[in-house]
C-alpha cells in the first residue's frame, strides 16, 4: 500500500486526482451558496418591505379577512391594508369550454401597491376596476391560452358558485417570496360571495393573513399595545382566545421561528437553522477546496522543477524555461504577482535538485548524454550562481 501511495504521488495522476477533487468541490461549494443567498434574499425585490407589517396572534399569523381595513380606519400611522388568502390548491375553472384546475389566491385591491411583483402583460391600474377582475401567472397564461392573447378572457370560476371573471394581466410567477406563488389571483371581494362567515365582522377569525403598509418614518410599533386593545373591544376571538398582538416586518416573516402557523397555507417559511448548517457546510468545503489547491500545487512543484531543470539544459533561455511554468501557476490562482513569486521559488528550487543530482556540477566537466550544447550547462549553472548570489545578498 505505502508502495502504491509513493506511486502516486510521483506520478501527475496524484495532482489529476487532486484537480477532480478541487472541482468537485468547487461547484458543491458554488451550489450551496446560490441556494444560501437565495434563502437569505428572500422578499429583498420588495420596494415596501420596510413598511409592511404581518398582524398576527401570539400562535398563528393567520386573522380575519378584513381586519386590515378596520385597522387602517382606526390608526393613522397605516397607510394601506391588504389581506392574503389561499382559497383553493386547485380550483376548477372553465376556460372556452374546457375544464383545467389551478391554484387560487385572494388578495385586497391594494396588493400591487403594496408588493413588488412584476406584471408580464397588462396593467395594474385594471386590477383595481372591479370585484371580477383576476389576474394569471406566466405558466398558467403559456398552458391555456398558448394560441391566443389573455387579456380580455372570461374564465368561469367553479368554487362554492360560478364566478365569470376577466383577465387583466399576466404575473411573473411569484419567486423567492414567502407568498406562495398561485396559478389564480382574484380579488378578494369574492371572499364573502364564497364564504359568508369571510364578513366584515370577522366571523372567520382565520379567514387570511393580514398586512399593513404605514407611512414612510411612522413608528407602527410604538402603537402595539393600542391595537391589542383595538382588538379586545372589537374582535370577538380577542375576548376567549387570544392575548397578544404581534407586528411582524415583512423582511422578518420567512424565518419566523415561533408562531409561524399558516391554517390557510398562505405563507411558505424557511428554516434559519438548515440555512445555518448549509453555510457552515459551504465554508468547510471552501477550506477543503484550498488545501486541495495547495496539495495539488505542491504536488506539481517537483515536475515543473525537473522540466524546467531539462528545458535549461536543451537549450532553452532562461525566460523561456521558467515563463511557462508562471502562466500555468498565475493564471489558475488569478493573482500574477502570487505566480510569479511562486515561480522565482521553483526556478531556484529547480537549480537546487539539478545540483544535486550533478547535472550542474561543474561547467569544464559536462554531464554525459546531455542533449543541448556544450555552453547551455554552463550557462544553466550561472544562473543558478548568480539566482543564488542574489538571494544571499537579499537575506533568503
């Protein structure tokens, strides 16, 4: 076995064993830290993210549809109220006469002023003509209206009633959001058409999830404990249920850790600890990627030693012999003045082990079968003198 490692390690098969290793850690390593700062930067496109606001209950972040509007009624510091739901996984829908399902979402007239999601056709202004406007997501509109234009459509909704709907524009499908991304956006004035207890008093206590956007440098915190008491006057689950009042930034929400159920499976949330095992992960193998790099490079070192040793003895002027070497040291690495440092060391080094097998002994007595003139080995020993010389003059 010591045999078999002695073999690699004198051979370029050990430094190409050592360049997969490197790479296969590399592109681990480039992996996880897309899929890290994807999970770190989520709802960062979000021009408002400063303002906005989940008003949640101390266990769930789930609460009555329209809370939002009486909260916005009641505390000037809100500047716009918008409440979220997911009413159906896959809804059935009529589109010309053919029955296809999609994911449904309810959402206030506010929600594009509120969120930064981008339309791909139409206009955000539309959303906000009437109650039978809905919007579509880019996979949905390339799936059923392939041969034709969206806008303008009638889909029928078929979801506790029949609902004849006009599509306005196309979304890109929401990413890297903690709102789930539907096939469907109505409005949610169809909330109570579908549900009566979705009423302005609340009666579904977990009808949605509930956001408040406030006005630039108004502190909606400072004002916590007059919404819970907002709340225990007028929210009848506040009187048998419920104690507290949380106020959620929205750039807080995707790793909430306590609290965090959704009964209407509105919000997706991350897990800040998995994230924190990954990151820990991608800076171990980095490390890993490094000494590999080192092992390789070290590995090479006594090859390029020997060519550079056999390209001085052919012939070959000093420039040449140890140019070639420092392209293939810097370029790798990106820092030239790294390489060619690096290279100085292995020229000497290079003279170094040809002294010390004889090939440079002495300059009146050449070695046998050398292949290159006479003079190439005295003038390969000279340079190495006078690499020598300097280096003692310097210090080294």
């Amino acid at each position: 076995m010591k045999s078999f490692w002695n073999f690699l390690r004198n051979n370029k098969l050990y430094a190409g064993i050592n360049l997969i290793g490197l790479t296969v850690s590399m592109a681990f390593v480039l992996l996880l830290a897309v899929y890290i700062q994807r999970q770190l930067s989520t709802d960062s496109f979000q021009k408002n993210a400063d303002r906005i606001y989940a008003v949640a209950s101390e266990d769930n972040v789930n609460m009555g549809y329209w809370l939002d509007k009486h909260l916005k009624n009641n505390f000037p510091e809100i500047e716009k109220g918008c409440c979220v739901a997911n009413i159906a996984s896959a809804a059935a829908f009529n589109i010309n006469g053919e029955r296809v399902y999609g994911s449904t979402m309810a959402a206030d007239s506010t929600f594009f002023e509120m969120f930064s999601y981008d339309l791909v056709e139409g206009n955000k202004a539309d959303w906000l003509v009437s109650w039978d406007r809905c919007m579509v997501s880019r996979e949905f509109a390339n799936a059923h209206f392939s041969d034709k234009d969206p806008l303008g459509q009638i889909i029928s909704l078929n979801y506790e009633g029949s609902f004849q709907l006009t599509v306005c524009g196309v979304y890109e499908d929401f990413g890297n959001s903690i709102l789930k991304a539907p096939d469907v956006l109505i409005r949610g004035d169809i909330m109570p058409k579908i549900n009566s207890s979705h009423d302005e008093y609340m009666s579904n206590a977990g009808g949605g999830v509930c956001f408040v956007m406030t006005y630039p440098g108004a502190d909606l915190q400072a004002r916590q404990s007059d919404i819970l008491d907002w709340c225990e006057e007028n929210f009848w689950v506040y009187k048998s249920q419920y104690d507290n009042v949380r106020l959620i930034p929205l750039r807080n929400m995707y790793f909430l850790d306590d609290g965090n159920k959704d009964w209407t499976e509105t919000i997706q949330f991350g897990n800040r600890s998995f994230v924190n095992l990954l990151l820990a992960m991608c800076i171990l193998l980095l490390a890993f990627a490094v000494l590999n790099y080192i092992n390789m490079t070290t590995a090479l070192t006594g090859f390029r030693a020997k060519e550079m040793a056999t390209r001085r003895l052919v012939g070959v002027r000093h420039l040449d012999a140890t140019g070639h070497p420092a392209g293939r040291s810097a370029l790798p690495s990106g820092l030239p003045h790294v390489g060619i440092s690096s290279v100085h060391l292995q020229s000497y080094y290079a003279c170094q082990c040809a002294a010390g097998t004889g090939l440079y002994r002495d300059t009146r007595n050449p070695v046998r079968h050398r292949t290159g003139p006479a003079d190439s080995t005295g003038s390969a020993h000279r340079d190495c003198a006078r690499y020598a010389q300097a280096q003692d003059q310097d210090g080294l």
